[in-house]
C-alpha cells in the first residue's frame, strides 16, 4: 500500500467515521486502551476539548464497546470508574437541559 492510498483511506474514514477532532459538545468518548480502534479515537482530554464538554475516558485493559453494560461487580475497577464517569457527565448534561443550561 502506498503513502497515497493510506492518507486517502485516513480522509475517507475521518470523514465518514470521526476523528480525533469533533466538532460537537456534550460528548464523551470511551475507549479501551488494548482495543485497536483507540488509536484513532478520542483518547486524551484536551484544554479544547473540556472547553466544549468533550471528554475522552479511557479503560485500562478495555476493548470495543466493553463499557455498554450496566454497571456491575464483575466490572474491573478501571472500568467502574470509567462508567461511574459517563454516568454523572450524562446526569449533569440532562439536568442543565431541564434546567435550560
């Protein structure tokens, strides 16, 4: 594969997928750091990123998706703390729109 072909399969999946660069708020990222797909996601909070309430939560010895269920014991203490964290950004994020924030 050359240069060419892979910068324009990056553009291709920037485009269509998402970057590292989101152009949204109110957002936050979860990753696993043994999963392949963090490389080109949201994996560090950024003084921009926070600016726009952005946040990138990464799970040590996480994979894909790994952080969808509920809460549970079997839960690894990275990966409680991780949801415990998306729970309470998400509750702040639904009070501030009841609240007209």
């Amino acid at each position: 594969m050359t240069a060419d072909q892979t910068d324009a399969a990056v553009l291709f999946n920037s485009a269509n997928y998402g970057d590292a660069r989101p152009g949204g708020g109110r957002i936050v990222f979860v990753n696993g750091d043994i999963d392949p797909f963090h490389v080109g996601g949201v994996v560090e909070n950024t003084t921009a990123l926070i600016a726009n309430e952005v946040f990138a939560l990464v799970v040590a010895g996480g994979s894909h998706c790994q952080d969808m269920g509920p809460a549970s014991k079997r839960d690894t203490p990275s990966m409680a703390l991780v949801k415990a964290g998306k729970a309470a950004l998400v509750a702040k994020w639904v009070t501030d729109a009841t609240q007209g924030v």
